[in-house]
C-alpha cells in the first residue's frame, strides 16, 4: 500500500513537473512580450527625437545643447504609466521579482542600448559633416589664393 502510495506521489509530481515548466514558460513568454511592447512606446521618444536635434542644430550656427532636450523628461514615461497601472492592480505583491522590477530593468536596459547607438549615428553624422564643411572651406581658401595670385 506504502508502495502504491509513493508511486501515485512520484506519478503526480512528474505530471505536475511539466504543467509546471508550461506555465514558467508562458509567463517568461508573457513577460518578454509587455518588456516589448513597453520598450517600444518609449523608444519611440527617442525615434522621433534624437533627428530632430540634428534638424535643430545642422547649419543653423545656434550653439550645441547644454540641457538635455524636452523630450528626454517624457522618454520613460510609457513605463511609469504602466507601473502606475500595475501597482493599482498589484495582487498581494509577492511575484517572482520583486513585482515589475523585471519590467522596469528590461525597458530600462532596451532604451538606454537604443539611446546610446542613436547617439553613436548622430556623433558619426555631425563628424562627417564637420569634416565636408572643413575640406569645402580649405578648398575655398584655396581657390581664393590662386585667384589671388592668377591676378
């Protein structure tokens, strides 16, 4: 009887191994999907707003930006709004890292590497137009002292 016991113990324990895993596994899939989604609503401040410093800035001769641009402030917005909305319909609070840490490390994580390679392009852009703008002025200077001296 002990036997049968531990048997149906063993055969339970396997069965719910596996229901368990399944749902480990949606809710990893669950997680990675509102990290995603979330991540894109902020990423889309930084779509829109690292150009437009480009745009603000290009040959204009206003002095670089010394302040964070206004659209910094709103860029991880979408999270705090879905925070908010998590936290007034939190359960008892006991979820499996620390609530929506993992949200939060994950967008963070998303929209800082999206930040810093929008950076990167528009570093890259501004040097190889300071660098245009440099031969086109030493090729006018040029030009300008062999008119000089043709004359």
């Amino acid at each position: 009887e002990k036997e049968e016991e531990e048997e149906a113990k063993s055969l339970i324990e396997s069965g719910m191994e596996d229901i368990i895993s399944q749902i480990t596994e949606a809710r990893r899939r669950c997680m990675a999907c509102i990290t995603s989604r979330v991540s894109r609503d902020c990423l889309a401040f930084i779509t829109v707003g690292v150009p437009r410093i480009k745009l603000k800035y290009s040959m204009t001769g206003e002095a670089a930006p010394k302040v964070p641009s206004s659209y910094v402030s709103s860029v991880l917005e979408p999270l705090k709004k879905h925070l908010l909305q998590e936290k007034e319909t939190e359960g008892d609070g006991k979820e499996q890292g620390g609530g929506c840490v993992w949200l939060a490390e994950g967008v963070v994580a998303r929209v800082c590497t999206r930040y810093i390679a929008s950076t990167r392009e528009l570093l890259q852009v501004v040097a190889k137009t300071e660098a245009i703008l440099s031969r086109l002025k030493k090729n006018k200077k040029q030009q300008t002292a062999a008119a000089a001296a043709a004359a």
